[in-house]
C-alpha cells in the first residue's frame, strides 16, 4: 500500500471512528522530501478569533551579576479542564510520566525530541506513529517502542484505545500539521505540535477548536520560551529595566541546502518551505516576546533568491519590519542562506541582546550593564517537554498554548502580502 493511500485509509476510518469528515492528504515526514498540496479541512472549522497578548512571563531585574531564573504567569491554555484530580470523560486522573507517541520519525524526531524524551522526568516515550514500516525496526531497537504502541497512517485512529498514550507530539512537515493535530484530538490525546502551526490561520482556528471540542489540551513547540535566558528577555519586556523598548532586531537563520537538496520538503512551496515559514518563525516570535506587545503592521518585507536554480519555487532571504502600539520597531530578517543568530532589543536607557539567541543550546547574551544571560538546561526539548507534561498533570495552563502559534501565523500571512505589494499591511 502507498503512503498515500495509507493515509486516505487512515481518513477514512478516522471519519468512521468519529463520525467527522476529513479529507486532504499529504506526503512526507518531518524532514523528508514531501510532494502534494496542504490539507483540506471540514468539521472543525471556525472564524479566525482575534489574537491579543502575549505570555507575560515575569523577569528578573537587572541589578549586575548573573541573572537569574525568571519566573511569572503563562496567558490561559486551550482546550479541555482536565485537572489532577479528575480527567474527563470518564478518564482517569493523569499521573507522571506521561505516554508520548512521536507521529512523524524523521530528523528532528529522531535526533531531538526522542533523545530529549529519555531525559525528561514526567514523560516518556512510549508510541511512534510513522507512513515509513522500514523506520519501525530500528526506533523499536534504539528506543524500546513495543508493538502494540506503534501505528501508521492506516490505523492511527485506533490510538484512542491506547490508554498508555497520553500525548501525540507531531512533528510532519507544515502542510499536514492541521490534518494530524486534529486526527490527535479526535482521538482523545493531548497534542503537541511543532511550529509553525499550520499554513493558514483558519487551519490553526480548526487545530485550537477540535482540541476544544474533544476536551484535550494543546501546546506548539516553541522550545525557546521554556528557556531561561529568553524567559528573562520576556519578563524584561513586562518590568522594562533599561526604559521603554524602541527598536528590536531579530535575525535567524543558517546557510545550506545544495543541489543535492533540491527535492527536500524545505524547498518546496506546497509542504510550507521556505526561510520565511522554517526559520522566520524565530524572528517573528521572538520580536513578539522581546516587545510583549502584537503587531500592528508589517511594512518593508521582501523576498529573494540568490541561488534560483535550487530556489525555484521559495524564498530563500525574507526581510521585514513590524511596527508594535508602543512605536516599537522589530528589523527582522531570515534567510537560508546566511547564518543568523541575534537578538537585540534597544532601550530609552540600555539594551541588552542574546546571541546565539535560538540555538539547540548554549544561548546567551548580555545587558549594556553588564548583566550576564548565561543560565544553562541540559537539553531545551527536554525542559519543553517536562513542562508541558507537567503542567497537564497538574491541570495548569499550557505555556505556548494554541493561539501563540495562532498570531505568528497570522504574521508571515501578512508579510508575504507586504512583500508581493511592496505596501504595508496592517495586522487585523
């Protein structure tokens, strides 16, 4: 049977299981060459809410030395009230560790979050859901995964009897994010899923209403607000140390790819590739907490190539400004063509910036007052991963609930329409 239809197959018996129709199919796991167009969607539909706010997360203040661990309080989660000391829906109270199946085995799964999950204290990992049987034997050999908690895409509706699995953590390419989330919550799991949500702020409004719909929680991965160095950058933007934020520059990025690469996903417009969606995500998110205010306008964004033989049909550098209520301005640029790693943030009265500012680890920076950000985790997926788990035990708010995924979508929505106008467009 082909991936594809494994997963028309899955569809189907999905819809049967719950009574919802679902179509669209897509090809490819995370970091695999993926062909086809993005999902289409029906049953959890929904208008686009209004994205306001950010995590106000509290920080330490600036007073010299070396900075400390920044506390505070995450905005509301999405979906469901199950709490510690009752589930829903007839299911029992959640308990530490938490069963984790990854639905998508390719780089990132298998060299990230699967290593990280071995060192997380309240989770583990216990399902694999994949298109690819040849991937089975080894993750059963490196990573214990039992048969009878691993799936494809031709029964992953069956999940929802699995009662070792709490969570479906999934890490697809872009265009099916919203098909597999969704396929999650229906099946009564908790979803986690990798950034950027979706590729339509409707697909992300569908992710965050079938998770409310089924009484189940969402978190996206934005591994770096569980971070202790950016945790204090965002509780700056709450106490303001260094005066009112004027100017914010933020730059992610990395040079690759070759013509060796010329069929990986990243490169192709239908599966969500491109800098602007991969690494501009960065950017964005991180002039958002830098500022803790929401855009109100993107203006000067542009688009190019430098190698258009291999970017034939996505960016391969975007560029743009946001302008924030406060006057805040955020330069930002991406690129997969030039390694980019900075974050810095201009004040009335100081600055301060961290650089390497989305590395998998050792980021860091400093204060113009001499402030060291130089606190350490151990692994950042793990840190993400215990925290999340953490927080559906104890029926806490997620951190980076649904709608911060939400509002960074809406954003590259609006800088991809700056940038084939070459007119500023306001963020609604």
């Amino acid at each position: 049977m082909s991936l594809r239809t494994g997963r028309r197959t899955f569809l189907q018996a999905l819809a049967a299981a719950t009574g919802t129709a679902m179509s669209g199919c897509g090809s490819g796991e995370e970091n695999t060459p993926a062909g086809g167009g993005g999902s289409t969607l029906t049953g959890s539909g929904g208008a686009v809410g209004a994205a306001g706010g950010s995590n106000g997360v509290g920080g330490a203040q600036a007073t010299g030395g070396t900075d400390q661990a920044a506390g505070g309080t995450a905005e509301p989660a999405t979906g469901g009230a199950e709490t510690a000391s009752g589930g829903q829906d007839g299911r029992p109270p959640l308990q530490s560790p938490l069963g984790v199946a990854l639905l998508g085995l390719g780089k990132y799964a298998r060299e990230r979050l699967a290593p990280a999950l071995e060192l997380t204290t309240h989770c583990r990992l216990k399902g694999i859901v994949t298109g690819t049987p040849s991937k089975v034997a080894m993750w059963q050999t490196d990573f214990g995964i039992e048969s009878e908690h691993v799936y494809s895409y031709d029964n992953f509706a069956s999940i929802v009897d699995d009662p070792d699995i709490h969570v479906v953590y999934v890490v697809t390419p872009n265009h099916v994010h919203a098909q597999f989330a969704i396929a999650a919550a229906r099946a009564k799991k908790h979803v986690w899923l990798e950034k950027p949500m979706a590729m339509t702020p409707e697909e992300c409004q569908s992710i965050i209403d079938a998770c409310n719909e089924n009484g189940v929680k969402l978190a996206i991965g934005y591994r770096l607000q569980h971070e202790p160095n950016t945790q204090t950058v965002i509780g700056y933007a709450a106490t303001k140390p260094y005066g009112a934020i004027t100017e914010v520059l933020s730059h992610s990025g990395f040079s690759g790819f070759s013509a060796a690469d010329a069929n990986v996903w990243r490169l192709k417009k239908a599966p969500g590739g491109g800098a602007l969606w991969d690494m501009g995500v960065y950017t964005i998110n991180s002039a958002r907490y830098a500022t803790g205010e929401e855009p109100i306008r993107v203006r000067n964004a542009r688009q190019w190539t430098e190698r258009p033989d291999l970017f034939t049909e996505v960016d391969e550098w975007t560029e743009f400004e946001l302008e924030f209520p406060s006057g805040a301005i955020a330069h930002c640029r991406t690129s997969f063509g030039e390694s980019l790693d900075r974050l810095v943030v201009t004040c009335a009265s100081g600055s301060y910036e961290l650089s390497p500012m989305q590395a998998y680890s050792g980021v860091k920076g400093q204060t113009s007052n001499g402030v060291l950000l130089n606190q350490t985790i151990e692994n950042q997926q793990a840190k993400q991963m215990d925290d999340d788990a953490l927080a559906l035990i104890e029926g806490r708010p997620m951190l980076v609930p649904g709608e911060e995924g939400l509002r960074d979508v809406r954003i590259v929505a609006a800088i991809q329409r700056c940038a084939s106008t070459a007119a500023p467009v306001d963020i609604g």
